[in-house]
C-alpha cells in the first residue's frame, strides 16, 4: 500500500541531544512537509521541500533542521536549540502538479523531553 | 489577521443527528482550495473533501459535504447522520494560489464529540 511512514512513534530527548525523526514516503510525490503540533492547536510548518536537496524554512524553523537526499525521504533533526521541543510531529506529502490534491499525512512521531 | 478561522473550539452532537462546523477565511487571491481534515485521537490526518474557487457545485464525499458561501467567505462542513464514529478533532485548511506546492494555511480546529 502507498503511504508514509514515520519512525518512531515515540521519542523522548535528553537535554543537549539531537533527535532524528524519520519521515518516508512511497507516493512519488515531489513535495514533502514537516509540521508541529502542539495540544489543542492546529499545524504549523516547521519545514518543506519541492525537489531533492532543495528545502525551505516554514514559519516556525528555527532549531530544527531537514535533508532531502532522495525523492522519498525527509528527515527532521531536532537539534539542542529548540528549547521546547515537547509536541506531536506530522510528516506529509504532496505531488506538485494539481492544486486540488491534498497533503497526504503519516501517522506522527510524538517527542518528549526526558 | 488569521487567515483561517474555526469559532467553535468544541462541540456536543447527539448521534444521527447532522452537524455543521464553521470555517471562515481570508484571502485577496481569486484562485484557491478549501480542505477539511479529520484528526482522530490516535493522532492521524484524515483528508475529507476539497472545494476549489471556481467550483459552482458544493463539494461531497460521501457524509461529508461542504457549504460553501464565497461571497462570505465560509466554507463550512456537514457531517450528516453522525456517527459515533466522527468523533475526532476537524481542520480546515486553505492553499492560496493555483500551485499545489504553495502551503496550507491550518485553523486551529474543531473538536467534535458525537453522544449516544
């Protein structure tokens, strides 16, 4: 089946530490998306990409950072930066070609602070 | 000014009954796209239905239809029949703009409980 999988679940940092969230997608879309999620709150864009080793900064970047080395996988680094990185994190892809095609999602990866 | 707005934060609906839940929005572009998601308590996001700009009919998937009034700029979903079932958070989301590419402007949503 086509999809997109996120890894871990579940993830708790250490303070200092960068944690790596892991977002692959089977879909052949072009565009993928990283956002955060805070309880109760709708989304916002952490992260996007259109095209292999190209990405851009959504509204709320600073002190995460993406790679995007092949077509089907986007990863999120939360570095030690984000001084309040506790939140539920959603992964989604797009293709580029349609304007009516919605943003197809993964099941989430929720982070912790230990 | 927010570009998305959805009033209710929580609602209460009997089950069987219909239930509307309101989304307004903001934007100078004459080309654009109306989504509304689902969100369960496992945390997934479930796409429902699409209205485009230019679309003359109001959009429907199954339950799920869009009252779309673009003078107001409302673009609001109707669940009917409710299930148990839809009990669950609801998005709306725009995409400004003919490009698929271009971001989706979230709401802050909806939280949906379905009674017995």
């Amino acid at each position: 089946d086509g999809g997109i999988t996120q890894s871990p679940k579940y993830l708790f940092r250490k303070e200092g530490q960068n944690v790596t969230l892991s977002c692959e997608q089977n879909l052949n879309h072009d565009a993928m998306y990283w956002y955060r999620q805070d309880p109760g709150q709708g989304l916002r864009l952490i992260y996007y990409s259109q095209i292999v080793n190209d990405f851009q900064k959504g509204d709320i970047a600073e002190g995460y950072s993406v790679s995007r080395e092949k077509k089907e996988s986007f990863p999120l680094t939360v570095t030690s930066a984000q001084k309040n990185p506790t939140a539920f994190y959603l992964c989604a892809s797009s293709p580029l070609s349609y304007s009516n095609q919605p943003q197809h999602f993964g099941d989430g990866t929720r982070l912790s602070i230990l | 000014a927010q570009k998305i707005t959805q009033t209710q934060p929580g609602m209460f609906v009997q089950e069987k009954e219909a239930v509307t839940l309101d989304c307004t929005y903001d934007t100078s572009d004459q080309s654009y796209g109306l989504f509304w998601y689902k969100q369960p308590s496992s945390g997934e996001m479930i796409f429902l239905i699409y209205q485009g700009s230019y679309d003359e009919q109001n959009a429907t998937e199954g339950r799920y239809s869009l009252n779309f009034q673009k003078a107001r700029k409302s673009a609001n979903l109707v669940i009917s029949a409710s299930q148990l079932g839809d009990s669950a958070m609801y998005f709306c989301a725009m995409r400004e703009g003919l490009r698929s590419n271009y971001q989706l402007i979230w709401g802050a949503g909806t939280k949906l409980i379905i009674k017995p």
